[in-house]
C-alpha cells in the first residue's frame, strides 16, 4: 500500500539572533518563499505544510504560506513534536519529511532519496549524514510521532531527535549521503544570524539567475569554489538540545 508523504516545515518568527529571518528577503522574495518553491521540485511527497504556533506573532508566517500555495498546521509554541503529529494526523500523512525554516536550501533531490530510503528500510525515524547543514531534512513515521508524543514529559521539543535516537522504543535509520558531489558536512547553510544569512544571500545571488544551475550539487561546488564563504560564519554556535524527559510508562 502506497505511503501517503508529506513535506513539515517546521518554523516561527520568534528568532533573537535574526529577527523574522524568515521574513528576511532575497532577490524581492522571502527566504521562506524561496524555500518553498525548492520543496515544490521534491517529486514523493504528496502535501507541502508549514507547521507554525497559534500564536499571533506568527500570523504573517503562517499568511506568506497560504500565499504560497502550501497548507498550514497551527499548534503548541513550544511543543514541535506535537506540532509535527498533530498536522500529520490532520493531512492523514503515514510518513513526515521535516525540514526547518531557517534551511531555505532544502533540497528536493534529497527529499526524495530519503523518502525512498526511509520506507524502504522500514525505519520510524531517518536522519541524513555528510550534506551541508541545511540541506538535509529527517524522516519520521505518523506512528512513531504518536508513540513519542505519548511517553515524552516536556513540552520543549524544539530540539527532539534524542526522543528518538535515545529512547531504545524506535528503529532508526541514517541515511550515509558520501557522493563527492553531496558531500561536504562542514558547509554551513542553515540561518540563524546575521552572518548565516550574508552567506545564503550571496549564493543566491551568485546562482538564482536565469540559465544557471541552482541544484544542490552547484551549490557545494560555487561554495568549494568560494572558501571564503565559510569564513564568514565559521564562528557561528549551533544550538544544541538539553536532555530529554520520559514519563514512567510500562
């Protein structure tokens, strides 16, 4: 029986380091904008769904998607994974693709290997190694979800893989991306400060014209061609989780 798939962006305004990054504009069109039609080229997943807070400071986000032509899932502030199952049993998805906000070069090429290589393999939850941060997404499994909706004890998921990863409760799979082409793990492309976005920017500007290759791959050889743009945020801390909460469940 065929899995019903569906791309989950997670994502808010609430950012300190950048303010309404998402909102921040490349080339006339919003980084979430331009996210979004990157997404669009992914061929197996059947749905496209920004999974935002039902907080009012999250309205414009939540608006820009609508206008974007992707649905939109309204949850806890705080609480990711049960943002995450919530929309999945709204759009009655069997398996979740999530890809951050702050990522708008998440690529569609490798939405898709990972797809095929998460169901294939039977997994609840797969990660992606040796691609750029930003490039790459997880793949979770509606059950999975439940089930660690049911025995985590903390409402601050932002950071949830361990709930997987650590627990012992669930199958979980990496997906080992070692193509010379993909390969290149210490590229940084994700945005969370100002020095993130410079980076992005000039890619885009370097590469988002007409008659030139905007693939994933183009984007790590411009970037090797380029070291001095991992110069401008080699400084920059990536956020890191706490531990997580169980609950005494049998």
């Amino acid at each position: 029986m065929k899995k019903r798939i569906g791309i989950l962006i997670t994502g808010r305004l609430k950012s300190t380091r950048l303010k309404l990054k998402a909102l921040k504009e490349i080339q006339g069109r919003s980084m979430f904008s331009h996210m979004v039609d990157r997404l669009k080229l992914a061929s197996r997943p059947d749905i496209i769904v920004l999974c935002t807070s039902d907080l009012s400071g999250d309205d414009r986000l939540a608006d820009l998607a609508i206008e974007e032509g992707i649905e939109v899932y309204r949850g806890h502030p705080d609480d990711v994974l049960a943002r995450l199952t919530g929309a999945a049993v709204k759009f009655d998805l069997d398996t979740v693709i999530n890809c951050m906000a702050d990522n708008p070069f998440s690529d569609p090429e490798i939405i898709d290997q990972l797809a095929d290589y998460h169901i294939g393999a039977n997994y609840d939850y797969t990660r992606t190694e040796g691609v750029p941060l930003g490039l790459f997404s997880y793949a979770l499994e509606r059950k999975a979800l439940e089930k660690v909706c049911r025995i985590k004890d903390d409402i601050d998921t932002e950071i949830w893989g361990a709930y997987f990863t650590d627990t012992g409760c669930f199958n979980c799979g990496v997906m080992k991306v070692v193509d010379e082409q993909w390969n290149f793990p210490e590229l940084r492309l994700t945005v969370d400060t100002a020095p993130d976005f410079d980076v992005v920017t000039r890619i885009f500007n370097a590469l988002n014209v007409d008659g030139e290759d905007f693939s994933g791959p183009s984007i790590i050889r411009y970037s090797r061609a380029h070291p001095e743009l991992m110069e401008i945020n080699k400084g920059v801390e990536q956020k890191k989780g706490h531990s997580i909460k169980l609950k005494d469940v049998d």
